[in-house]
C-alpha cells in the first residue's frame, strides 16, 4: 500500500532519485528517462478522457492504471533478484499485452482499411490520442534502448510498442470511426 502523507522529502535536491530497490541513480539516467517518459504518456491519456466517454473512457482508465504498473516494473532494475525481495515486484505480464491486442481487434473491425496515412487531427479526443501515441512510442524507443544495457521485462516493451498501435486505431474510432480521419495527401503543397 502506498502512503504519500509528505509530497517533498529534498532527497532529488542533488539530482538523483531513487529505483524501486532503493538505489539511488542519477535522474537522467536512461532507466529514470524511459519511466519517467511513460508516466508523461499517463499525462496525455489523462488529456485524452477529458473528451471520452463510455467505453473509450473505461478502456483509457484501465490503461492508465496499466502504466502505473508499467512504472513500477521499470523503476525496478534486476530482475534476477525478484525472488529475493522483500515483496514481490510487481512486472508487466503477458495478459495486459493480449488485452490490448483484442482491443486492436475488435475497434479495427469496424472501420474501413486505410488507403493513406493519417494526419493527427479530427476530433479533439482523436487529436489527444495521436499525442498519447506519439509520447508512448518516445517511451518506447527509450525502453527498447534500456534493454540494450541492462535486463528488463520483454512484457514491457511489447506493451508499449502495443499501446501505441492502440492509440492509433482508437483515434481513427474517435474521428467518426475513420469517417473523419485526416488523410495525408503525398506533395499537396509543392
């Protein structure tokens, strides 16, 4: 159970933060940076259901709780050692990445294939959700890059390389089911 009864503790006053196992690293480091840039893609969800409803808000809501346990696992380095700790940590499992995928499905079922790319844009709450899915591919890019150096949860990166593609159909859902799409048109203004 989390307790926050103090928000300040001056611990991060010398630019170091600490990991979900106490260690105390620096806060540009590249692990610090790819949690740190899936809590910002928290951030624009939260944007995103200031203009969703009904199922489409419900699912953001999931996913927000998602990238808190999307955080805690990369917050934790070492994954061999997880049987050693005190709790057990908490990892991104392979079920949250086969619920995003039957989501994909079943939103991408209803609309018509694309015949061009899409521009960001349309509704307001597609227009978030492009932002969602640009911010989730950064944090992406940074956790893919993570695992070239240190150990992390394979679960993690396909997350979010699946959240991403969510992003995208939902958008093309929220823009009238693709019917308000915004088409790229190849050279339009040369």
């Amino acid at each position: 159970m989390v307790v926050l009864n103090r928000i300040y503790t001056r611990t991060g006053d010398a630019g170091e933060t600490a990991l979900g196992n106490g260690t105390r690293v620096a806060k540009y480091t590249l692990r610090v940076s790819a949690y740190g840039t899936v809590d910002e893609t928290n951030a624009t969800i939260g944007l995103a259901r200031l203009h969703a409803t009904g199922d489409m808000d419900a699912a953001l809501a999931r996913i927000q709780n998602d990238m808190f346990d999307l955080g805690a696992d990369l917050c934790r380095p070492d994954m061999d050692k997880d049987a050693e700790a005190p709790y057990p940590p908490l990892r991104m499992a392979p079920a949250q990445v086969d619920r995003l995928e039957a989501e994909i499905d079943a939103m991408n079922g209803a609309l018509a294939p694309l015949r061009s790319f899409v521009l960001p844009g349309g509704s307001p709450l597609a227009a978030h959700l492009h932002l969602c899915r640009t911010v989730c591919r950064r944090a992406e890019r940074l956790t893919v890059e993570l695992a070239t150096v240190e150990q992390i949860n394979l679960a993690a990166v396909k997350y979010l390389n699946r959240l991403s593609d969510w992003f995208f159909v939902a958008s093309r859902v929220a823009n009238d089911g693709g019917a308000g799409d915004v088409l790229w048109v190849p050279g339009a203004n040369r």
